[in-house]
C-alpha cells in the first residue's frame, strides 16, 4: 500500500484510521439522503402543516399609513415684516429637522393624546385583562394606574410606525389594529394631534414674545426718556446753542470772522499794490492813464479836457503869434497849472489808497485778536460737544431699540390675536381603511417554513451521515492494465478531437501561418513501445494522488520523478482509464521515451508542425497524446513564450492535462510556467531522506495549487518517505 502526503490535508484526520485512508464519497452520501427522503418529506410536510395551523389561528391586522411633508407654511400675512421684504425663505428645514418631527410624532404625550381621544383603553386589543390579573387587581395586587398606563402607551407605540423617507422631507406614520377602521382612525388621530401640537407651540411662542416685548418696552421707555434728558441737561449747562444747519453759535461766529478778515486782507493788499503802483509812475514820469482809479475819476477827467483844450488853443494862436506873445503865454501858464492840479489830484488819489490800506490793517489786526479768542472758546466747546453727541448716541440707540421692539410687539400681539397658525407641516397622502390584512403573511410563511424544515432535515442527516462515517468510502487503486500491444496505431482512425476548436485558441500570429492550415493532417498515432516492470506501490499511490487532484478541481496533472521514466508509464496507463472516465483528457510526454522520434512539442514550439500533426490518438481509448518529438527539451524551454501558449492552447481544449517532464531539469521560470491555480505536482519519491516539507515549499511559491508525495512502503506497511 503507497503512503501519500497532501501539502494541503483532503479531509480531518478523525477519518483516516489505522485501517487505510478514506475519501468522501458523493453517491454515499446522495445514498444516504435518498435512504431518508421519506423522514424528510415527512419533516417537510410537518412543518408546513404546523405553520398553517398557526397562521390561521393569528388575528389578521390591518396596517394603515399616511405621509406628511415637513415644510414652512407662513405666507406674507402670517409671516414675520423682516422675512417679508426678504427675496430667500429664512426657514430652511433640514434633515435634522425632519428627524426632530419623527421624534416628536413617536413621543408619549401624543401617543397618551390619542389614547384618551379615542378611548382605547376601554378595546378588549389594547387592555386586554386575563382572569389572573382581574383577580389580582380584585385583592388589590393588581398594577397601579400609572403602570397600566404606561403598558398601555407601550402597546401603542408598538403598533405605531413612524419613518422619514429616504433622500425627502416626508414622514410616513403606520398604525397596525385588528380593526381596520380603528388602524385609519389611529393614523388620522395622531397626525390631527401632531399639526394641533404644532400650532400651539406656535402660538405659545407669540404669546412668550409678546409678555417678554411688553416687559421690555417698558423699561426701554424709562430709559429713552432718562438719556434724552441728560441730553438736553448737558446742552444747555455747556452753552452748546445750535443756529443754522445745527451748527454751534460760536462756530457759526468764527466762520463768519475768518470770513471776514481774508475780506479785508485783500482789501488792504489791493490798496497798498494801487497806491505802491501810482508812486511808482509819479516817481517814473510815465502817463498814468493805465490806473483804473486816475481814469475813472471825474476831476482828472475835467483838468485833462481843460489841458486838452489849452493846448488847442496854443496850437491855434501860435500859428499867428509869436511865443513871447502875452496871450501864448497865458496859455502856456494856465497849462502848468493844470499839469500840476492834474498831479495834485493824483496824489490825492495815491493818498487815498494809502490810507484804506491802513484801515484795513487796523480791521484786520482787531479781527485777528477777535478770532484767537473765539478759538479758545470754540475748542472747549468742541470738548464738549463731544460728549454730547456721545448722549445723543445713547439715546439715538435706546430710541432706536425702543422702536425695534414696539414694532416687534405689535407684530406678535397681531400674531397672537390672528388664530391658529399654520404648522410647518401638512398631509400630502391621506389614510384610507385597508382591505386585506397585512399579517399573518400565510403563503410565504408556509414555503417559508416548508423551506427551512427540508434544509434542517437535509443538514440533520448529512451531519449523520458524517458522524457514522456513511459518506466516505476506503480508496480503492486500480491495477495497471497497460498492455504492449496497446500502442499500436489504429487503422480506421480518421477523427481528432476539434483540430479547428484546438487551433482557434492559438496566437492570432500563429494562424496566420500556412503551417497552421485546416488542411494539414489531423489523424496521427503514437508508435508501439516496450514497457518495463512498475513496482505495485507507486502504480496506487499515483493513481490515487490523480484521483484527489481531480476531485480537487485541477486541469492540469505534473508527474515529477527521481527514477527512471517510471511516471511515464503510471500517468498514459492511468490516462486511459481517466478518459473512458470523462471527455477531454491529453498527456504532454516532455520526457522522450515513449515515441521520441515522431513530431511532437519541440516542431510545435519551432513552428514546424502544427496541432493537428503532434497530437496524436490512443487506438484502444478516447485519450489523447503529445510526444516530446524529434530531440531533447531544454531547461529554458519549458519557460519560453511558446510553452506557455501550447499549455494555454490544450487548457482551452482539454478538461484534464497530465504533463509528464523529462529528465533535463527544470530552472525557477521553467518552474512557473508549469505551475497555476488549477495545477497539482504529483511527485514519486524513491530516496528514503528527501525534505518533502521543503520541496513542498518550493512547488507552492512556483505557483502549484496542490502538491502530493508519493512512496511506497515497507513489507511491515509503514511509511519510509513521508516528511
């Protein structure tokens, strides 16, 4: 008997005695089932015969709902004068809020409302009293009041339902009665007493507001008065008189002076340039006509028509006399004097000016002294002035606070005064009495249990089944029944497996050759070969570890073998039994030595065959084969590209591939390329000192999902190579 150790355990050791390994066994099992599908169809038809029973004997109740919107409702009459003028709502209802309405729909207060409103403690489903609990209330053992009053508001929120709807601002409110107009009653009770609730609390807000506002305004009133007072006290104690455009007297005054004195400052300078300006062309000997003043003045005008004239006059006589006449000379003394009076008036005119300079001077050094003494007194003014206006800003304030809320007043005594306020909330789907009860459910509750009995029974009795050791079975090995005879060609064999479903999973590169053509031939036989004795415990033990793998879900099978192309012939003769078995089953010989000089996978991976012409087809069986071909593998071909696309290619095509490498070795890639998820290494031991924990190690991180050791035993059957 061969020894085989799993690197992951197939089943509890509990099951594996002294007496040989074990294996769970589906038709066992199945066996089993159908050996008790009497007790369990009986079972099943228990359970749903108990559940009809029991849902016709529950009172069916009646679920009726309504939905309300939680939203402000005030309009521009009910609604604040400051949010009137607003263009946004300032009521924004969030989902905060919504929950806070859920919270105060499921409180005591209204569930105790509804209660009294509808007389529900008087329904035989709400206070229903047993012949006990009379008893006891008869001796007075019974519960108290408040305790049958609080059992009672908790049967009631039992029944109650109350949700927001997800995403929305609405509140779904459910009631469950036996009653079903008792159950829309409930629901219309609950949300009348909600909305009443609501607008109650509004209006007591307006009546807090309005004794709060009135309250105030009075003492506003006290106040407003007081600091207006103290206003007009310190206005007069300082002298601060106001005149035009409530200005101070004393700074109206000082403005009015400093007007005055840049008057007179350029009064002065105008009369002391036209003065300096005379002098300067009486000094010069230049006409004098240019000065305003001189032309404008009627005496100089009438001594300059005068000299005018007597210079006619001389210019008309001297044309008949002589300069030394007395007449000419006249003339000539009138016209110095009048030259000179001209002068004289000119200088009078000078002195004029001169003198308006001084009085000018004189007003400004009075306005002067005048306007540093209103300084002094208008800057003490300024003081105070200052902390007037700081009571003015106190009374402008309390006055201002004063009518914020006598305006405030007057809108919540209005409010008060209107009626009932809107709430913010209003029903949008109404209860209506339901027609069928919602509870008991009895179709589904009977599949439901029906369901539930069949797969209690079915884990019952496969938990039994387990117990007792009914579903698993002994491993049986087969015998080898390789024959040499076996491996010849057969005649008639014209058929291979989907040669255009193999070619259809290959590189679209590879297609596209010519070698790789329909028309190359698909029918190719494997050459008769001697074969050698096979020691009896790794033909079992192979056989078994194969078996496992398969039932464990691997595709792919590599047999690894420190002796001499011993797992050649264990893996083709148990490949034939596997394949009358089951469908798709092909053996990759990398080894040689059964028909190594045909083509096989070294023309495959240089492209000089195709699929069709490697593969080829056992004459006595369904199985499927692959030789190595004409030459030797190399460690490195077992890691190149094409490799992988041949494994890929027959994964795509073949249920289950048994890989048998050859003797050349295999490097870490080589390794990898072999190794999956759906991959199991099945390895023949023959040295009695191998680390199979460590190589076990090793064919997992290469990517092997399984892997499995298998020895043969000592003539007393003990284990010579398990690790």
């Amino acid at each position: 008997m061969p020894v085989i150790v799993w690197s992951q355990s197939i089943m509890p050791s509990r099951y594996t005695n002294s007496n040989g390994p074990v294996e769970l066994s589906l038709p066992a099992l199945l066996a089993c089932l159908k050996h008790a599908r009497l007790k369990i169809g009986f079972l099943i038809a228990a359970s749903m015969t108990i559940a009809f029973i029991y849902v016709n004997l529950q009172t069916p109740l009646y679920r009726a709902d309504t939905k309300i919107l939680i939203e402000a409702r005030d309009n521009s009459f009910t609604r604040p004068v400051p949010e009137q003028n607003s263009s946004a709502r300032v009521s924004v209802i969030d989902q905060q809020a919504v929950l806070s309405q859920v919270q105060i729909l499921d409180s005591r207060d209204v569930a105790a409302s509804v209660i009294k409103s509808l007389g529900l403690a008087d329904k035989a489903e709400f206070n229903q009293k047993s012949l006990i609990s009379s008893l006891l209330h008869v001796i007075g053992l019974g519960k108290s009041s408040k305790q049958a009053e609080d059992a009672l508001i908790n049967k009631f929120s039992s029944r109650l339902g109350i949700a927001r709807i997800k995403d929305s601002r609405v509140i779904e409110v459910d009631f469950s009665s036996q009653d079903p107009e008792l159950a829309a009653r409930v629901v219309d009770a609950v949300v009348a007493d909600y909305l009443s609730l609501q607008s109650e609390v509004k209006n007591d807000e307006s009546k807090d507001a309005t004794r709060f506002l009135e309250g105030q305004i009075q003492t506003l009133r006290i106040r407003v008065r007081s600091a207006e007072a103290r206003v007009v006290q310190f206005r007069t104690s300082a002298n601060l008189i106001s005149g035009v455009n409530n200005v101070l007297l004393d700074q109206q005054q000082l403005t009015d002076l400093n007007a005055s004195l840049s008057r007179i400052r350029s009064a002065r300078s105008e009369a002391e340039g036209r003065a300096e300006k005379i002098s300067s062309l009486l000094r010069s000997g230049a006409s004098i006509d240019t000065v305003r003043e001189v032309v404008s003045s009627q005496l100089v005008q009438r001594l300059r028509e005068q000299e005018l004239a007597t210079r006619n006059r001389i210019a008309e006589l001297s044309a008949t006399l002589l300069s030394s006449h007395p007449k000419i000379k006249t003339l000539k003394t009138r016209l110095n004097d009048l030259s000179n009076s001209i002068k004289s008036e000119i200088r009078k005119i000078r002195t004029g000016f001169a003198n308006d300079a001084k009085i000018a001077s004189g007003q400004e050094n009075a306005l002067v002294e005048r306007i540093e003494r209103l300084k002094i007194d208008v800057g003490r003014l300024n003081e105070q002035e200052i902390q007037l206006r700081a009571f003015e800003r106190e009374a402008a304030a309390e006055r201002q606070l004063l009518e914020s809320y006598l305006g405030r007043y007057r809108e919540a005594f209005a409010r008060q005064n209107a009626g009932v306020l809107p709430p913010d909330a209003r029903v949008i789907s109404r209860a209506t009495v339901p027609a069928s009860p919602y509870s008991p459910r009895k179709f589904s509750t009977i599949v439901i249990f029906g369901i539930l009995a069949a797969l209690l029974s079915v884990i019952y009795f496969v938990l039994g089944a387990f117990i007792s050791g009914k579903a698993f079975r002994p491993i049986e090995y087969g015998n080898s029944i390789i024959h040499d005879d076996e491996f010849l060609p057969s005649e008639n064999d014209e058929e291979f497996l989907h040669s255009e479903e193999v070619e259809s999973k290959l590189p679209e590169e590879q297609l596209q050759d010519e070698r790789w053509s329909e028309e190359a031939p698909v029918t190719r036989l494997a050459e008769p070969r001697e074969i050698e004795g096979i020691e009896d415990g790794y033909q079992d033990g192979l056989y078994s570890a194969i078996s496992t793998a398969i039932t464990r879900n691997c595709r792919r099978i590599v047999i690894f073998d420190g002796r001499e192309n011993i797992q050649d012939v264990l893996a083709f003769d148990f490949a034939r039994q596997l394949a009358d078995e089951q469908e798709s089953v092909i053996v990759l010989d990398l080894d040689g030595v059964i028909s190594e000089e045909t083509p096989g996978a070294i023309e495959l991976l240089d492209e000089e065959a195709t699929f069709s012409q490697v593969i080829y087809r056992d004459r006595a069986s369904r199985l499927h084969y692959v030789p190595v071909g004409d030459g030797e593998l190399e460690p490195e071909d077992m890691s190149s590209p094409g490799m992988r696309g041949i494994l890929a290619a027959l994964k795509q095509t073949y249920k289950t591939i048994i890989v048998i490498p050859g003797p050349q070795g295999f490097d870490a890639d080589g390794l990898v390329c072999l190794g999956g998820e759906d991959v199991c290494a099945v390895v023949l031991l023959d040295a009695e000192n191998i680390n199979t924990e460590k190589m076990g190690q090793g064919l997992k991180v290469a990517g092997f999902s399984e892997v499995a050791f298998v020895s043969p035993v000592d003539v007393e059957g003990q284990s010579q190579a398990i690790a």
